[in-house]
C-alpha cells in the first residue's frame, strides 16, 4: 500500500515502519509482513509477543513462528498515511 513512498535510513519519529515477516497460517507461511511506529533516534515502538521497543535494525534479529528473521523494507511519513492516495 505504501510502497511508492517507502523511505530508507533512520526513521523519522512518527514514521510508520515496515517490514517483511512470513508468519505462520493454516495454508502454509503468508508475508503479513510486521510494522511499527518510530519513536524518534531509531526506536521502534512494536508488538511482539508483548509491546515493546527495539532499535529498527534490531528487529531483524527477532525470529518469527516460521523462524524466519522481519527484512526492514523502509519507513513513511505519519502524514502520508494520514492522506491516503484515493483508490482507483
């Protein structure tokens, strides 16, 4: 949904954060991918088995059910996803 804005490098605070996730389904792993909510010097707010706050290149590190590792994908601005595109 936002991949035409994705930003690179350390995210802005406010910035939604994105990143690739398999997680497990009844139909086999499905990318539901994983985000968060920067909170400003690389932190990142996040639900993870609890809330918690890890370093957005820290997450990559965490292991999902699958046991794959979240791939940081980018960040958006709070005010791009406050101004949605209209769908076509």
């Amino acid at each position: 949904m936002y991949k035409d804005a994705l930003r690179s490098g350390i995210p802005e605070r406010g910035a939604f954060v994105f990143y690739d996730c398999l997680c497990p389904s009844k139909d086999g792993p499905v990318n539901w991918g994983h985000c968060g909510i920067s909170l400003g010097d690389g932190q990142i707010i996040h639900a993870w088995d609890v809330i918690r706050i890890d370093g957005y290149t820290e997450i990559e590190r965490l292991t999902a059910l699958t046991g794959n590792h979240p791939k940081y994908l980018g960040w958006v601005p709070l005010e791009r996803v406050l101004n949605q595109k209209p769908r076509v």
